[in-house]
C-alpha cells in the first residue's frame, strides 16, 4: 500500500476518535454560575436571557453609559 493512503487513513481515523468540539472553560461557566444566583436575588427570573445578560453587566460595572472601551486615561 502506498505510504501516504495509510497515513491519510490513520489521520482520518485519529480525526474521528477525538471529534474536537467547543466546551466552556472555568471561567464563563463561574460567570454563568454567578449570573443565575444574581438574577434569583433580584427575582428576574421570567426575564429573556439575553436581557439578563446585558443587566447582569451594568450591574458589574462592565457596561457603562459614554464608554467605548477605546477611551485614553
């Protein structure tokens, strides 16, 4: 067999046996963990998520009014 077919052959094979895929890491499932007890204690919990996300934010101080982030200090 020629070289390169059985190598190509493992690679695919190696591919199929890891099957990448995109989990969250430590630090947005500890954000996420945080959010959910913020929004019980403000009892929003029939709100959108996408809405709580964005209180939960301002709430942090990590969205503020005038504040494009490319500010000079």
């Amino acid at each position: 067999m020629n070289k390169n077919f059985v190598d190509d052959m493992l690679i695919e094979e190696e591919i199929r046996r890891v099957d990448p895929e995109s989990v969250p890491g430590e630090l947005p499932t500890m954000i996420e963990r945080d959010m959910k007890i913020w929004a019980l204690k403000k009892g929003l919990v029939n709100e959108p998520y996408n809405d709580m996300i964005v209180l939960y934010a301002i709430d942090r101080g990590w969205l503020q009014g005038n504040f494009s982030g490319m500010e000079i200090l």
